[in-house]
C-alpha cells in the first residue's frame, strides 16, 4: 500500500510458510510500488517491518503492542491501514522534524503556515489534518512545529476515523508516540551538523530507580539554517522527561511532559505568477530579516493503569496541552508593477506578460499572538472474553476535554514609492532581487481579536468477535457531544461578506461508526473489508469559517475500504494492497462574496500498494505507492466543480535500500517521487511534480555509529509545500545537503 514501514513494529504476525501466489503478489507489488525506510542491519534483524498495516515481524519474539489502546494490538486485525514510522527509521534517514517524517507517507503532502494557521498543516489522503495530529491519543491542536526528539514513534492510521478519535480525521490521524521509560539502562547522544550550517543535538537517557520504576529524559537544541534558502533558520530547545513506577506489578503509573521552545524564521515562499510559481531562482527569499517566529509548548501528562488480569485491564489518562505563538512574519501577496502612483496589481490576479525585471511583489504582514490550551481526560476499560462459542476483545470509553483559543492579530503599514499602500501591507520590492533587511520602524496596530472555546463530552465502544478462526467481525460506535463559541472584537455590525462575527456558537451530537470483516484463510493471508465514518464541526478549529449568521452543519465524511495483506518467505517479506473511497459531503464551499455555504461534496478514490523485507541477509528494500484520484463533485464556488482539491497529488511514492557488507557498514538511498498539485480550488495554479534522491553511508561500532546522509542528491529543483493563502504560494524545497551524524552509546 501506500504506507511507509516500521523496523520496530506494533504488531506480530505469526511465521507461516508462504505461498506462490503471496509470493508472486509480493514480487509485482515490489516492482509496481514504491516507498519508505531504512536501518542500520543489526537493529533491523531484532525488530520487524510494517507495510500499509501489515506487519512482518523478524527473529525477536517480543514485539511491542500498537500504543492506540483503541485499536488490536496485532496490526493484522485492523481493517484499515496503519503506518508505523519509528525512531530507528527516523535517525537513519536524518528526519528531525514531524513533517520530514510523515513525507515518508505516500499520500501525505505539506502545507505551508497560513491565515490564522502556524506550525504543522499536513494534507492526508486529499483533506486537511491540521486539527488530526495526536500526541499519545490526544489531539495536539496547538500551532506549533513539531519535532521528534521526544518521540518514539508515529502512527498513521488511514481514513475516517471519528469513532476512535472524536470529531475531524476525514483523510485519517497521525499519532505522535512519546518515548516512555523502561528497566533497561540506556544512554544516547547524537550530534550532527550540515552543509547549510545547522547544528544539532540530543540526548536521550533511560535509568532505572528500583525494580518497578525507571526515569528518562530526551532533550534536544539545534541552531542555523533548515535549507540552501539560508534565511531559513531555526534556534530551538526542548526537554521531555517521564517517570513510570509499578513497572511489572499490577497498577502501573506514568507521568510524562515535553517542554519545548522554538525561535524559528519560516520560509513564506514565493507568489504565483502565470499559473505556477514566479520563476525568481530557487534561493530568492521575501520578507524582512527580523521577521520570526517563537513559539513555547508545553505538554504535561498522567496515565494510571490496572491489571485485574491478562484479560481485563483499565487505564486513565490526563494530559495538558498548552502552545503560545508570537509571529511577526511578512509574505509575499500579489504581482504588479510600480510607478508614480504605487503598486498597481497585474490584472487578472497573477497574470502578466511583462519581464520578470518589471514586475513587483508586495508584502504583507502576517502578525499575530496565538495562545492555544486543552485539557483532557479519557477512561478505558480492555475486556476479552467468550460469548458463547465466539471470542471477543472489547474496548469501552468515556473522554470529557475542553480546548481554548486566542488569537489577537496585529498589522504593521508602509508606502510603496512614496504612496501609501492599503493596511497591513508593509513595502513592494523587485520580485527578481526583493531586499532581505529589516522591516521598516512602522507602528503594530492591533486589529481583530479572535477566541474562542469548545468542550467536548463522549462515550464509545468497539469489538472484534472472532466468529471462527478463519472470520473476525470488527464494530464500534462512539457518541460525541460537540459546543462551541467563538468571538470576535470587530465587525459588531454583521457586515455581510466578513466571517468575523462578534459572537457565534455551535452545539452538535454526532455518533460515529466503524465496521469491518476480516477473513484469513491461512495464516499468512489476511482480506477485509471496512467501513467508517467521521464529522467535522464548523467551529472545530474555534475560528469562523461561515461567513452567515449561524454556524453551518458538521461536514460528514465516510469511506469504503477493501484490502488484501500477505506474508512470504517466513516473514521476511510483507506485501498489501488496497482500494477505498472517502467522500465528504456537507463540504464548505466558498462563495464569491468570501462566505461560505455548506453544499458541496467532495470524494477521493485510490489504490494503496506497499512491499518491504529482505531481498537477501544484509538487503533490506522496502516500497510504497498511493494513488489519489480527488474530486470536487458538487460546488457553487465558480470554477471550482470537478476540479481536484488543494495540495493533492495524483501519484506518490517513496522507496529506501539499504545494503550491509564488511560487517561494519551500511549503504543505501532512497527516491521520492510526487506528481502535479494544485495550490487552490480553481487548479489555476499549479507546482510541477519531482523526483527527490537521497542517500546515507554508515560505520557502526557496539559503542557508537558515524553516518552521513545526503539530500537531493542529484539537485532537483521543487516545490516542498504548499500555501493555499494570497492566490496560492509555494516553497521550493532545499537544495543538495549534507549531513553528518555521530551518534554515542555508552
């Protein structure tokens, strides 16, 4: 399928002898897909691989369980597609950041900051998931960019999936694991450095008190340039402690929190020009040199878990969430040209004939102080148990939480050769050579307040029957009571067009459902079916996003999924496929007066293929593919109706080698391929597709590993991600790049 894989999995399935024609599947996925993930031998040949929901466990008997407790342990009982990107995958291929993970992901494309948004804005499967990032089973809808220093793993389960998250997930959920203590002592220190002049460290130490409880900490500081556009720098620092005592006994305590501070100058990319990005050189950068943005997080929480016995177990979970953001960041909004009376924009929007030497871009301030806050709460009861002749492993839960938001916007205005330009807007500079220093001393006006508070209340349940041992039946409902209210400090007059209103608020009851047959004829096959279904409140990002006087209906979303998962050659060879179809209806659509109404429909149909194992002993080789065909299928937004949804890709695909020899080394690469995408709703503005090569050499040693990566090896020229805002912006990706790594175990 489409997933990328995990060397230290989340499931087991058993070793069974394969057949031809798994085999055969197997050898025409392999060379049919594509995908993602590689490390070093000696760890790999302990741990397992997942592909696309199927696991293929290796030698080491104990693999760890799925950390969503919502879900069976065994990924092969799952009727819907999970990925597991782990720590070993992430360190080998030099990703830091939660977005360098999840382009692991065939059917996961990135967006930019934008409009009230910073921090992560991921596409997934055609359909936003910024509010569908989780940490440890709660939702991270702070805007913040996140790092993996304090993660173990992430998890990427594949379609709606409401019952098991709550409101949102249309294209699916991304789990951030955070690493946990455990009784074996372990120390690690990594530091690496790039061409571009970044510097990083991290260490990670795992110490045991006493025989049932253990301490660790991962901590993490990194400064300098993120890419060839050198104006893009970050100086970060973060720390993730955790404390786990009745390790072994029945009840079993953990306390965790991540502290982490980000000073960081985000790359705002460049404007559209003619239908694709202005063509200004891959390193030209707009904006002022103290734009920046900080941002400090803090998450704090507690889990409490008891063993009746193997087959009944509770668990509470408390976790805070805390994220505030100070912005002062400038973007390019508009083409035009300037002469004695200002800045004249390019009529139509984007579209001139003049020579780029011609032409001006103007800047526009994006200011704004963002305090984001939740608190939630969530009671488990894990039940297995005989009805009869038929086994049953159910799960049942109650989750109350409460998120808050505010966001007071700020603009800064200047003039463009001498006449003064509209609010907000700060300078006009040559598109080809724009001038990188510091903004002008100008006045920060405050303008809208917006906030925001919603509390949500649910209770859910989900069970696998196991009707034979060829036959499992899998359902779950889960209730959510949604309220909402919003505010805004202007527009006390309602005017129509303007989505800002003084007040508005929203109370929805949704039930969700989930449904699947799995059938597994012989061991090493697995085929299912399932069915989900999510919603998504109007007011779920607590922002306005109708543009009349009361909150328009949840979007509704529900998907089809049918899948095969096959295993080879005792386990060292995992293969799936899969199609589905995801539809949301009740879609918000934007109306030419900037309001919205909610009467479109919006459906997705793809194929995912996955394959990954061991070619020989010390060749690891591991593919990946999705293939999305979205469309808009009802609309009022003129242009809009057929054409294919912002920031998706046709065709996406990812693969990573590796090869061990002389004993001490590594060698691999790996290629990205993502087709065409569209920056708006009209596909009036488009970034060509591409083909990304990287590579890595690595020494290792018992006590320590020297490893060098390489980025776009071969100096592609593309767009990484996307910003729907101001016509349609978009950031060219970093050039090639070097990075070496020297990693410490004591």
């Amino acid at each position: 399928m489409s997933e990328c894989f995990s060397l230290h999995t989340r499931g087991v399935v058993s070793r069974r002898r394969s057949t031809p024609l798994a085999v055969a599947a197997g050898i025409a996925s392999l060379v049919s897909a594509s995908a993602a993930l590689a490390a070093d031998a000696d760890t790999t040949a302990d741990a397992g691989t997942e592909v696309s929901g199927v696991t293929v466990a290796a030698a080491k008997p104990n693999v760890p369980e799925n950390s969503l407790s919502r879900l069976p342990a065994r990924l092969q009982d799952i009727p819907q597609s999970i990925t597991v990107l782990n720590r070993t995958l992430l360190q080998s291929q030099g990703a830091t950041s939660l977005a360098d993970a999840l382009r692991n992901v065939p059917g996961i494309t990135v967006g930019g900051a934008e409009g009230g948004q910073i921090g992560n804005n991921i596409n997934l499967n055609g359909f936003t998931a910024r509010t569908d990032i989780f940490l440890d089973g709660f939702r991270d809808r702070g805007q913040y960019y996140r790092d993996t220093f304090a993660l173990d793993s992430v998890e990427v389960l594949m379609g709606p999936s409401s019952m098991l998250f709550g409101r949102g997930s249309t294209g699916g959920a991304i789990n951030q694991v955070s690493k946990r203590p455990t009784r074996t002592p372990a120390t690690e220190v990594d530091v690496s450095g790039t061409t571009n002049g970044l510097v990083r460290g991290t260490a990670d130490w795992n110490a045991p008190i006493s025989d049932t409880s253990a301490l660790r900490v991962a901590v993490m500081g990194q400064g300098g340039p993120t890419s060839t556009r050198r104006k893009t720098t970050v100086n970060d620092y973060g720390v993730a402690p955790s404390f786990t005592m009745g390790m072994g006994t029945p009840t079993e305590l953990t306390i965790s929190a991540l502290v982490q501070h980000n000073n960081d100058r985000p790359d705002y990319g460049v404007p559209p020009l003619n239908g694709r990005p202005a063509q200004t050189g891959f390193n030209t950068i707009y904006g002022h040199s103290d734009d920046r943005t900080i941002q400090d997080i803090a998450a704090v929480s507690g889990e409490i878990k008891h063993r009746f016995s193997d087959s009944l177990i509770l668990r509470d979970q408390v976790q805070f969430n805390g994220v505030t953001t100070d912005a002062r960041e400038t973007a390019p909004q508009g083409i035009g040209t300037v002469d004695a009376k200002g800045y004249t924009a390019a009529t139509p929007a984007g579209i001139s004939n003049l020579p780029l030497s011609q032409l001006f871009a103007r800047l526009q301030s994006h200011d704004r102080v963002i305090h984001d806050t939740s608190i939630y709460n969530q009671l488990e009861l894990k039940a297995d148990f005989a009805t009869g002749p038929f086994g049953n492993s159910l799960i049942v839960g109650a989750e109350i939480g409460r998120d808050e938001y505010r966001n007071q916007n700020y603009t800064r205005t200047s003039s463009c050769n001498g006449v003064a330009l509209p609010a907000g807007y700060t300078a006009c500079v040559p598109v080809l050579s724009p001038t990188y220093a510091s903004s002008p001393t100008l006045t920060e006006v405050a303008t809208n307040l917006a906030a925001g508070a919603d509390t949500t209340a649910a209770v859910y349940f989900n069970d696998t029957l196991s009707v034979t041992s060829q036959l499992k039946l899998v359902g779950g409902l889960r209730y959510d009571h949604f309220s909402a209210t919003i505010t805004n400090s202007i527009n006390s007059a309602n005017t129509p067009g303007n989505a800002a209103f003084p007040r508005l608020s929203q109370t929805v009851g949704y039930t969700s459902a989930r449904a699947g047959v799995i059938w597994q004829p012989t061991e090493p096959q697995s085929y299912y079916f399932s069915y989900s279904t999510s919603f998504n409140p109007s007011l779920e990002q607590l922002t306005s996003t109708t543009g009349i006087s009361q909150p328009l209906p949840p979007e509704t979303n529900e998907a089809y999924e049918v899948g095969g998962k096959w295993e080879t050659d005792n386990d060292r060879f995992g293969v799936t496929a899969a199609v589905f179809q995801i539809t949301k209806l009740n879609s918000r659509s934007q109306n030419p007066d900037n309001t919205f109404t909610a009467n479109g429909n919006i459906r997705v149909r793809g194929v995912r293929l996955g394959a990954s194992g061991r070619v020989a002993d010390h060749w690891l080789i591991y593919g990946g593919y999705t293939y999305l065909d979205a469309r808009i299928i009802k609309a009022i937004a003129p242009g809009t109706l057929g054409m294919i949804p912002v920031n998706t890709a046709k065709h996406n695909a990812t693969l990573w080698t590796t090869y061990d020899f002389l004993r001490h080394w590594q060698i691999g690469g790996g290629v990205t391929y993502l087709s065409q995408r569209f920056l708006n709703n009209t596909d009036l503005v488009s970034v060509p597709g591409y083909v990304r090569l990287d590579a890595t050499l690595a020494y290792h040693q018992p006590h320590y590993e020297v490893r060098i990566n390489v980025f776009n090896l071969a100096g592609a020229h593309y767009y990484d991600s996307l910003i729907q805002s101001d016509g349609g912006r978009a950031v060219p990706g970093s050039g090639p790049t070097g990075m070496l790594t020297l990693i410490w175990k004591p």
